[in-house]
C-alpha cells in the first residue's frame, strides 16, 4: 500500500465537515471522493478538502471502489446499516462514525457479516483515542491501582437536538455507555430512573458490572452546550483516575502525590488543537494503521454492539417500551 491510504467519504453533514475531514490532515488517509445525497454539500466539501470526485449516493462512489483502499461514512444512524453491508459486499474495509447502526439488533446483523468476510468495521468511539482517556486506561491497567471498584460516568448535554429518549441514548449517551464497558468490562444488571422536566430529560444509571465492580451514570439533556459536560471517577482500591471534560487527567495514590496531566494550549503544535485532544485525529489515523496491517483495530462493530445493548437495558429499565430486536423506528 502507497503511503497515502485512499479513502472515499459517505456523508457530507455538519459533524463531518466540521470534524470529521478536517481530522483528515493529521493522518495519512488520502481523500479521493464524496458521496452526499446532498449534491450542493458534496461539491462543497470536495472543494474545501480536495477530493477529485463526487457522487449523488454510496451506491455510484462504490462503483468506483477500484479507486479506493477504504471508506469512511458518517450518515444519521438509520442509514448505517445498507451503507455498510454494501461497502462489505464490495470488498473494502470501512471505518463508521458512532454508532454505525440505529440499534443494538443491526449492529448485530453488521457484526456478523463483518466476521463472514474477514472484513473489520472499525467504529469512531473517538473518546478511546483522546489523550487523557488514553492516560486513564493505561492507569487502571497497572497492578499497582488494584480491583476495578467502581465507576461514575456524567455526559450531559444541552436540550433542544433530540426528538425523544432513544434517539438521545443511541445518539448521545452510547459514548458513556462506550467508556464504561472500556474501562470497567462486561455488565450484568442495570437499574435506571428517568425524569423530564421542561423538556429536558435526566437519566440516573445504577449499574453492576461482571467483575463485581458497580458504577453509576449520569445521562441527560438538561445542562447547557456551553458548560461542564463531561466526566469520568474510577476507582481501583486505594487509587483513583478522573478525567475531566475530555482533556484534563489526574491519577490519585493512597500517599504519593499521584499525577495530572492537560495540554499546553499555549504552544500552537498539532498535539494541542481540538481534533487531536478529542481523539478524532488520532482514530483516523489508527484506521490508516489498520489497513496498512500495522495494527490490530482497537475499537470495532463488536464494541457497538455492545454498546448499543447497555443503551437497550437502560431505556428499558428506566421504563421505556419497545422491541430491541426490532430496528429502531424513532429517528
């Protein structure tokens, strides 16, 4: 494979202009067509960021798949499964924003055909790549922090986005869902409350994780865009890690003084900009390693779909009704 890994992009939207393809930069993933339902987007972002070709729909960019080492996609959820199969079925590896499905039940159905054709479906739970969270992990995977105990987890975020409950889980609070399984393994039983109030929602999460190990989540909708929306406490025996809104880590000890660390925003390297401290950057180009068989995919559809499961127990614990082997029908 060349030292540029070609790449075509399924999807044109706001979170993948402003996010997504500007990541580009900071990777070796050479960007060679689009492909927007949205004509006037396509051109647009193919003029902003050099791909040689646009295309109406995935169907026409996969004809061209001669052209391509991979595709990225990033479409509203309800789309991923089609796109996806049909990016398999034509033999290229893909990499799927979060959660590259609409339910825990077609995330599945990916799942299975991804390991039928030995072909990976890495999917962009960024927060796995971001500095800190990076940092974290390591810490709890060191003897010295002892057992896993417990785990708080808060991802709250503005109202005003979402249509209803489901759609906000799967959306939005898979990401937390993502993190707890990452740091803390498989879950066995979940208990949840919900609450609306002026239309905001608020979720409280009791979980009790495999391991023995218990944690809590604090889901919802009724903070601001603009303030404090992130954090996570693990607590190993007599250690603790927290990271704070994505980019500030501190290590606890029982006596020595620990350890903290956060960027240097002061000096304007690669290593301090925004799509770097969030993980964006850094998934990207983890993908590129993966194709160039460098590396093993860290975040996968498997992961996902598990995800996506504890999305499933906790909307229904928290009294939600529906099929969740049933394609979600909210969006």
């Amino acid at each position: 494979m060349a030292d540029k890994v070609r790449v075509g992009f399924i999807g044109a939207g706001r979170h993948a202009t402003r996010i997504l393809y500007p990541s580009l930069r900071y990777t070796d993933l050479e960007l060679i067509s689009i492909a927007s339902l949205n004509e006037e987007e396509a051109r647009r972002n193919a003029a902003w960021f050099g791909a040689k070709y646009t295309y109406r729909n995935h169907q026409e960019l996969l004809e061209h798949a001669s052209e391509l080492d991979a595709v990225l996609v990033a479409v509203p959820p309800p789309a991923y499964k089609e796109i996806l199969t049909d990016v398999l079925d034509v033999g290229l590896p893909v990499w799927s924003e979060k959660p590259a499905a609409a339910s825990a039940s077609e995330a599945r159905e990916l799942e299975e055909t991804s390991l039928q054709t030995g072909i990976p479906i890495c999917v962009g739970y960024m927060k796995r790549f971001a500095p800190a969270y990076v940092l974290a992990h390591e810490s709890t995977r060191d003897p010295s922090f002892g057992s896993l105990s417990y785990f708080h987890g808060k991802f709250v975020m503005g109202g005003g986005v979402y249509p209803d409950d489901y759609t906000f889980l799967v959306d939005n609070s898979v990401h937390m869902a993502d993190l707890a399984l990452y740091f803390m393994g498989e879950v066995a039983e979940v208990v949840a409350e919900r609450t609306e109030l002026e239309g905001r929602l608020a979720y409280g999460v009791l979980i009790k994780f495999s391991s023995g190990a218990i944690g809590t989540l604090q889901l919802g909708t009724t903070q601001s865009w603009h303030s404090h929306n992130e954090r996570i406490e693990v607590t190993g025996i007599g250690h603790a890690v927290v990271v704070d809104n994505v980019t500030r880590f501190q290590l606890f000890k029982p006596t020595d003084p620990g350890g903290w660390w956060e960027p240097n925003y002061t000096v304007p390297i690669d290593a301090n900009q925004t799509l770097m401290l969030t993980g964006y950057a850094h998934q990207l180009q983890h993908f590129a390693e993966v194709l160039r068989k460098e590396t093993k995919p860290k975040v996968t559809i498997s992961d996902s779909r598990r995800a996506l499961e504890l999305i499933d127990q906790i909307y229904l614990a928290a009294g939600g009704s529906f099929d969740p082997q049933q394609k979600a029908s909210v969006w």
